[in-house]
C-alpha cells in the first residue's frame, strides 16, 4: 500500500484507545541492535500506561497486541524511523526514511500520524534520466534508492547514430550540435510520455553541454527538476547514481521549504495569517487552511472541550489527554488540500512555533 494510502486509512480510525509508537532506527548493523531493545521499551511503555488509563480488562486484547510486535519487526530492514498503530482492528509497522523529533507512545482516541503527514512531503518518487554515451537509461527512484530501471520499448534509450557519410560535414561543429539536439529532442518526447502515463518529474545525469542543450530543446521544462547531475563516467552503478541525484533533490525541497516561510512571511502582510494555536484548531477544521507550518520540536498535548475548542495540558497521560494536537491540525489542513511543512528553518521562527495561512 502506497505511503499517501496508508495515512488516509489511518486517518479514518477513530477507537478508544489508539496507541503509536515512533522511534528513530537505524539502517546498519550493529547500530540497529540498539532499535530493537528500544522498540521493547516503548511497547512496555504504552503496556503501562494502557494500564494506569484504562480497564484492564478493556485493554487486556490490545496490550497481547503490542507485546507481539518487538517479535515481528526485523531490524535489518529498518530505515531512519519506525512507526506502529495499534487500536480496534488495526494493526500497521510503517517504516520511513525521515527522523523524528523524538521517540515516545501516544495514546488518544486517533492515530499520531505527524510523521507520516511528513514524509509523504518529503518522501519523493521521481525519475532519473542518464544520458551517456552508451544510450539513454531512465530510472524510478524513491529518496535516495532506485527501485527499478524503467522498460518500456521506448527505454533505454538507444546511443545516437550518425548517418552522415560527408566527412566534411562531420567535421563541422555546428552539424555535429544540430545532430546532438535532434537526437536529445527525440529522447525528450519519449520521457514526455512517460511522465503522461506517470505524472513523475526528472532529474537529469549528464554533461553539462548535453544537459543545456536538453533544456533547450524540450518540449515541457517543468517536467524536469532544476539543476542537473554532473555524469561520471566512472562511477554508473545505480546506488551511486541514486545517492548524486537525491543531493539535488534534497536541496530543491529545502527551497521548496524556504520558500514556504516567505510566503507565510510575506502572508502576514496581507492579514491572512494566525498564529493563535486555538484560531488555527478552528480554522484548520472549517477548511479555511492554506498553509499551515509547524517547528520540528513543537508538541501540543490537549484535551478536545468541543468541536472547535480544546485546552493545553501539561501531562499528556491525563484521562482523554491527546498526546499531541498538531498531528490532528496537520491533517485537518492536509485532508481539505491544504499544504503542511515541517521545518527547522529559524527563519520561521519570527512567527513563533506554528502558523496557518488561511484562504479567507
């Protein structure tokens, strides 16, 4: 199940109690030991707080559940965090390949699903064009791995071929230019419908010269990422290519993020910016949400007093406490199309540690 799936299902949950359980993990031995023994922790950590909040004869079920899962999670194939919802019927281990602020169990009528709203930001799937003197090769790449090589009839595309037969004219830079361009346009309408058939954008591996004369005769510039991969002849093997190209797609989204906070920024001149926690709750349910940005380190821990209304606790573990209300507000904006940015950025910090940019 896609990852943008996956957060709609848990979304929908609502029993009494759901428990999630994040923590950061590791993709190596023999660090990943370690993730084990904390998963362990954490479990028996909910055990007892399901115990302290609840009858123990209504949470009996749902803590043989959680007991069962440090056993069914193969630490060899963790990735940057571990995410686990347990509640009435439903049972998930998502791995994902972003951090999180901090580990810990959340215990409320909802699932914690922050993490989750983050990395279907920040977990990108996109392509990879290698344009080489062996032929095209394009690939599908999820962050910094490749998944697979793309196949198509069309892909890998063939090396260029000279048919000019008059030395003079292959002696001539200009001719020899034109032939390059023709042959890259050509590549360019086979990618186009891949990204038809995809709606996936393209980062591109090449000569610089190749890659400027790529942009130059392309049919649709903006199927194409800014910024392009210097190719190295030397070094093509796919998880090289992968770790290259997602460098440049990291730095686009830290823009994309930057980006974000001007606009927010330049929002609070216009008077459509709210920074009150309690007008944001509210907005954020009446699907005035925009776009809402929210600090790393900010947690929220509330007690929902009405449709609209809640109040700030200090002790999350308090009877009806939701750990953290910002995952509810986050998906509140997301759910209504709105957009949502975690960031560290302390440019952001000029309007505190969460703000909402509202469409009216």
């Amino acid at each position: 199940m896609a990852l943008r799936e996956q957060l709609e299902k848990l979304a929908r949950v609502r029993s009494h109690p759901c428990v999630t359980i994040s923590l950061n993990t590791h993709r190596t031995h023999p660090d990943n030991v370690q993730d084990g023994i904390l998963l362990k922790n954490l479990s028996h950590e909910a055990e007892n707080r399901l115990l302290a909040e609840f009858d123990k004869r209504q949470v009996l079920p749902l803590i043989e559940r959680i007991k069962a899962i440090p056993q069914r999670v193969d630490v060899n194939y963790n990735l940057e965090s571990l995410h686990v919802f347990v509640g009435d019927g439903v049972e998930e281990i998502i791995r994902l390949p972003i951090r999180i602020a901090e580990n810990g169990v959340h215990i409320a009528d909802s699932f914690a699903i922050r993490p989750l709203i983050k990395a279907v930001n920040r977990v990108m799937e996109y392509l990879i064009l290698v344009v080489s003197q062996s032929g095209v090769h394009l690939y599908l790449a999820v962050n910094d791995a490749i998944v697979e090589e793309v196949r198509n009839g069309e892909f890998p595309y063939p090396p260029m071929t000279n048919q000019e037969t008059d030395k003079e004219k292959l002696s001539d830079p200009k001719r020899l230019d034109n032939l390059v361009r023709e042959y890259l346009n050509g590549m360019d309408k086979a990618l186009n419908r891949v990204h038809n058939q995809t709606g996936l954008r393209t980062i591109v591996v090449a000569t610089e010269d190749n890659y400027s004369r790529l942009m130059q005769v392309a049919d649709r510039k903006p199927i194409y990422f800014e910024g392009f991969v210097h190719i190295n002849y030397n070094q093509l093997a796919p998880h090289k290519i992968a770790t290259d190209a997602w460098k440049v797609i990291s730095e686009v989204q830290r823009q994309d993020r930057a980006k974000a906070i001007e606009e927010m920024l330049e929002a609070v001149k216009e008077g459509k910016v709210i920074t009150d926690i309690h007008e944001i709750y509210s907005a954020a349910k009446q699907g005035r949400g925009d776009l809402l940005i929210v600090h790393e380190s900010f947690r929220l821990p509330a007690r929902l007093t009405g449709e609209f209304t809640f109040e700030v606790l200090d002790d999350p573990t308090l009877p009806d406490a939701i750990d953290d209300l910002t995952s509810d507000i986050a998906w509140e904006v997301y759910s209504k199309k709105g957009r949502v940015v975690f960031t560290e950025q302390e440019a952001f910090r000029k309007l505190g540690d969460i703000a909402l940019k509202v469409r009216y």
